[in-house]
C-alpha cells in the first residue's frame, strides 16, 4: 500500500484506511458500485484488482456504474473474471462490450 498517511492529518481518517485486499472484502454480491471515471486519471485501480483476484477464488457479479469511461485496472479485470452483471451508462473497454 502507498504511504498517504502524511496527507490525510485527521487520526480518526487515518484509521479507516485500509488496503485494497481489505477494501475489496467490503463487496457483496449484486451490489451497485458507482465510480468517477474519465480517461485514465480519475477512475479506482488498485481496489479493481483486488476485487478482481477475489473474485476469481470466489465468483460473484457486481453492477458497475461509472461517470465516464475507465481502463483496463478497472473494466477489463472484472469483466475478465466475468464479475460484472450489468454495466452502465458508458464503457470503451473490449472486454466489457462484448
């Protein structure tokens, strides 16, 4: 995990960040998941692959809503372990649209 705990000063804050593994473990099956999108500077990575590898010892789909398109730490590795139900509105990525 990158070190960000000098830019986040709150302690309470500071508690609550966890890796992607652990983050990843918070997704339920059928759960709607929205993230920001927008070329490949405002879309989530790492937790997309953790969510990915889970996924692949435990299969199970999410619904993934994104603000705008995204990249292949976040498409193409769920769709790769076909752990994406339904995708909206707007996707560029090869894997997904098929």
């Amino acid at each position: 995990m990158i070190d960000i705990l000098d830019r986040v000063r709150s302690k309470a804050l500071q508690a609550k960040i966890v890796t992607a593994e652990e983050a990843a473990a918070y997704f339920k099956p059928g759960m709607n998941v929205a993230t920001s999108g927008f070329t490949a500077s405002a879309y989530p990575k790492a937790v997309p692959l953790a969510l990915a590898e889970r996924m692949k010892k435990e299969p199970f789909t999410i619904n993934l809503w994104t603000g705008a398109s995204t990249g292949p730490e976040l498409d193409d590795a769920l769709a790769q372990v076909h752990g994406i139900g339904k995708r909206l509105p707007y996707q560029t990525d090869k894997d997904t649209a098929q």
